[in-house]
C-alpha cells in the first residue's frame, strides 16, 4: 500500500507550514486554504475512515484541534473557528479547522494556494499563540 500525502509530510518526505507535533498527532497549515489560516490535524496513523481511529489517536486529535482553533482564533481574528470531517480528497482521516467570519467561509471551492510569505507569517502567529 502506498503511503498518503499526509504520511509522507508527516515524515518529513514533503514540506508543511507545520503547527504542532506529539506522539500521536500532526498539525499543519493546508496548502489549499477557504481562509487563511485553514489548518489540518491529523493522526500519526494511516487511516482512512475517522470512525476506524484508534486510541490514543482518535482523542488526541480533537484535543489538539480544540488548543490549535484557540490559537488560530486568537491569531487571525475570525469570529468563529468552524470543523469539518470529510475525507474525500486523502485516504487519511484529517480534522479541517477553518478561520470563519460567517457561514459563506466555509465553503470548499473557494480553496485556493496562498502566497508563501503569508503562509509562514501565519504559521508564526498561530505558533505564538500556541504558548
């Protein structure tokens, strides 16, 4: 089986705006962001379905999640941080935490590629407000 995009940034195979790292998590800015600051939480295990996720993993990624949308909030300014499962696009269960300032903002085909200075200006600040 080959292995995920997710497995491979996980890795270090591939580059990311990375957030946050534990035993059982991976956290990063995605490339294709609604807004920016659009973050991905994933598990360090290769699963395609959320409700296939074992423990720890499972837990542990919505209890980073609920840490990294404090940060993101506090770092962008939006009014809300919405979440969304879908796990389509990657065989590889990953939790959407998306800057939102109404319902419009969370919609999937206004994802677009960021320019790199404001994608690493934003990983600073989310870091920042990580302490």
């Amino acid at each position: 089986m080959s292995k995920s995009i997710f497995t491979k940034i996980i890795e270090g195979e591939l580059p990311c705006y990375k957030l946050y790292e534990d035993d059982h998590t991976f956290s990063f800015i995605t490339l294709d962001q609604i807004q920016l600051g659009h973050t991905l939480v994933v598990p360090k295990v290769e699963v395609d379905h959320f409700i296939d996720v074992p423990e720890p993993y499972y837990s542990a990624v919505f209890l980073v999640a609920k840490k990294l949308s404090k940060a993101i909030h506090k770092a962008t300014g939006c009014k809300r941080v919405g979440t969304v499962i879908l796990g389509w696009d990657v065989p590889h269960f990953h939790y959407h935490l998306i800057p939102m300032n109404g319902m419009s903002d969370i919609d999937f085909s206004k994802a677009k590629q960021r320019p790199e200075q404001d994608c690493k200006a934003m990983q600073e600040k989310i870091i920042a407000n990580l302490a």
